[in-house]
C-alpha cells in the first residue's frame, strides 16, 4: 500500500517527532565550525569569505557550509549523549575526518535522491508540509502557530526546519515508490508465517536492535569482496575484544543509520530484517552476532535489550480510497478534476471497487477494488488521517492532496478487536513487507550511489 506507515513511510516521521530538538534539524545552533575547514573557504575579491564546493553530485553540489553545519550538529548531539551516560561509560568522540566523511556520504545520497524525486515530479506542498508540522507540533503539545518560538527559543531557524521536513517527506515518497511499493508478498510466504506465527512468540516481542554495514558495490569484484571480508572481520574481533559498537558504527558503517551509533532502535519479532531476523531472537541482550554476508555487504547486529508486548483492544477502520498522481499529461489541478467526475459516478450509483480497479494508482490497493483492509488508527499519514477522522461512516470524501498524490477515501466500517485471524494474516503480509524493507533500501541506495556521477573536493 502506498501510503500504509509500516515500512518506509512510518520511520521519517516518527523521527522528527523524536528529534525536533535534535540532530538534522539544528542547523544554526550556533557551533563553531573547526579551523579544520578554514581551508576550503576562499576570500573574493572584495574580501568576502565564499563558500566552497564539497562534492558535486550530478547536476547538483554539497556545499562545505552544510557539510560544516552538519558536522557541527552530529559532534554535538554526541557530547550531549555522552554527557548523559556514567562516567565509565562515556568514550572518546571519533575523529572529525571519520565524522566528515560519514556526513558527507549521507548529504551525497540526499542529493542523490532528490534529483532522482525532481526527474519524477514529485513535490511537497506548502499544505502538505504545514499539515505534517502540525502533527509534530501537537505531539510536543504545540501549535502550528507557536512553533517558530519555540525552535528559536531552542536556536532552530524555523526556515531550516521547514525545508528540512521537506525534503524528508519527498525522500519518503521516493522510498515508498521505488522500494515499498515494489516488495511482493508471495502466497508462499504468508502461508509459512501463519504456520510461523501459530507457534511462535517473537511477534510478541519488542528488540532494540543496532547494526553495522560494511557495504559492496552492485557489481563487486572479487577483490572488493575479499577487502570486505577482511574489514568486517577486523571489526567483529575488536568487538571480540570490547570495542564499543556504536564507536566502530559509527567510524565504519556504512548503514543509514550509523552516526546514531548504528541503532535501529526497537522492533517488533516481525519487523526485523528478514536477513538476520531469526539470529536476533535467538539472540540475548548485549550479544553481538557473527558477520552475515548479503547483497548489500556484511552486517554485523547487537541485540541491546527485549521487552514482551501487552495485549491491547485497538479500534480499526476499513478504508478503500482511489489514489492518482500528477504526472507530465495531468498536473495537480487535471488530477483533482478527474476525481471530482469519478466522485460523481460513484454518488450517482457507480460501483467503487471496479472503478478503484481500473483507475487507482495504488499498486497494493487496485487490485483489491481499493480495499486497504482493517487498519487502526495512526498507521495513516497525517493528511490522510485527518481526512478519515472528519469522515461519517460510508460517507464519500472530496478530493484531498497527501505527499502520494490525490485521493478520495471511504470509512466503510469500525471496529474493536482483541486478536483474529484476519488480524494474524494482516500482521502477516506487514511482517514480510517490513523485514524486506531494510535490505531492499540498501541496495536500492547502493544501486543509486553506484550509478551516479560524485566527486569529492575535500
């Protein structure tokens, strides 16, 4: 399903709700860039300090002023996080060039990305992106309005802030269309994880995970491959002989996710990579598992801790909506148009399912005349959300704009529920969809970075 928050489109805003005092997003937080960089700055002719090229990326560039400003940010998020821990757990800062370096490669694939979304038309509108920051700003009991303030008041520049989310939800909507969307469930693996599910307590379960990716080309030769090898090696034996993981994350990952230590923060039994899922819950808090080879790289995993779920009654919507996008024949207002006719046949006494069938551009949805099935509230994006919760049951929205695209949506019934087997085969298809997502995004990244042109100035 497009816009289903399981895999991909849950994470990015989950996280800017956690960190909106944090990382990405204190971009004039007043830190002092290193005399390190000085060098690459250059005075023009009427003495004024210019900026400088860090790594050109296509048609595109990295400044060395955002690369300065990120540096800056990640070194001071980790002398906050280390300020926090016991003394004897507190451990040196890495090196600013293995911090740079890192910084730089996820500004590279950043671009990277949001070319590629550019070359596809895909945009964030000035609604679209106020409605997300009201959800923020209502999770951290804020206001759209007093948002700014509060930012300053934290020395966030509010502009920053805004193009940040931005550009976050347009990746998030790449990722969605070029990986999420096109992850299959085959009848074949829904049938072992019912058999899997009957048995087993693991989705049940809740693990704080990290990991560390030392990564290999799409076509890797075997010389890559053996350095690889050799490299991953090295670190499991460090690690062997008590080396911090989120140090060597840090200073070696190649994972999205490795100047947060390497954490991918807590997941349930089904949400775990499918490569390396069964060896975590195997697995005890603090253990760190052998390498495991896939076409990505190697990875190494440390479990930090489990917790057991609480059973929980959840109200449930049953939605089916009809999603079009914008392309190069219909901009957005040609788009909003059609669903208005396509409105008016279904009210006129047309059915909806065939239509979705025809029509929708939904690839998880379409097929099934628009059914998105039992899901409970907050799976949604949060325009997509806000418009279900302004529907009566049955009743037929307008057309509505989320990041996906347009739609129009129906609630068709409500319920409460305990645990069923529609909800076990539901779980299902989301278990197998989420634990293909990590690998299918790394390779996907991989493949991107190794296709385009990148040439770094540092």
């Amino acid at each position: 399903m497009v816009f289903l928050a399981i895999g991909v489109s849950a994470i990015p805003y989950n996280q800017l709700k956690i960190i909106v005092y944090s990382a990405a997003f204190l971009m004039v937080a007043g830190l002092a860039p290193s005399q390190s960089w000085s060098q690459t700055r250059e005075l023009g002719a009427a003495g004024e300090l210019l900026d400088g090229v860090a790594a050109v990326v296509d048609n595109g560039i990295v400044l060395t002023s955002e690369l300065e400003t990120r540096v800056a940010v990640v070194l001071e998020n980790m002398r906050l996080a280390q300020r926090d821990l016991p003394l004897e757990q507190q451990r040196p800062l890495p090196p600013l060039s293995i911090l740079e370096e890192q910084v730089l490669e996820q500004l590279i694939l950043q671009r990277i990305q949001l070319q590629r979304a550019e070359r596809f038309g895909i945009v964030v509108s000035d609604e679209m992106l106020n409605q997300a920051l009201t959800s923020i700003a209502q999770d951290i009991g804020l206001t759209l309005e007093s948002l700014p303030s509060a930012l300053a008041a934290e020395s966030i520049d509010y502009a920053m802030y805004r193009q940040d989310t931005r550009e976050q939800m347009i990746l998030d909507q790449l990722q969605q269309r070029d990986v999420y969307a096109g992850i299959v469930v085959s009848p074949r693996e829904m049938e072992l994880c019912l058999k899997r599910s009957s048995t087993s307590l693991a989705e049940d379960v809740d693990y704080d995970i990290s990991h560390i990716l030392i990564g290999l080309p799409s076509s890797a030769t075997q010389d890559a491959l053996a350095d690889a090898n050799a490299q991953v090696a090295e670190i499991y034996a460090r690690l062997d002989d008590g080396d911090e993981f989120s140090q060597l994350a840090i200073t070696f990952s190649d994972g999205q996710t490795a100047l947060e230590g390497g954490s991918l923060g807590w997941r349930k039994g089904y949400q775990l990579p499918t490569l390396f899922g069964d060896i975590v819950i195997a697995m005890e808090p603090g253990e760190v598992s052998e390498p495991i080879q896939s076409g990505s790289g190697f990875h190494i995993v440390r479990l930090n801790d489990t917790r057991g779920a609480q059973v929980v009654i959840v109200d449930q919507l049953k939605v089916r909506h009809i999603l079009l996008r914008p392309n190069e024949i219909m901009d957005a207002d040609a788009v909003r148009q059609r669903l208005l006719g396509i409105r008016e046949q279904i009210l006129a006494g047309d059915e909806f399912a065939p239509i979705a069938q025809a029509v929708s551009e939904d690839p998880g949805s379409a097929a099934e005349g628009g059914d998105l099935g039992w899901v409970e509230a907050g799976v949604f994006v949060p325009e997509f959300e806000q418009m279900l919760n302004s529907l009566e049951l049955d009743q037929l929205s307008e057309p509505f704009e989320t990041r996906f695209g347009w739609h129009i949506a129906e609630v068709t019934d409500t319920r409460s529920y305990d645990t069923t087997e529609e909800i076990k085969e539901q779980r299902c298809a989301d278990q197998i969809r989420a634990s293909k997502v990590e690998e299918e995004r790394e390779l996907w990244l991989r493949r991107l970075r190794d296709q385009a042109f990148v040439e770094t100035r540092l």
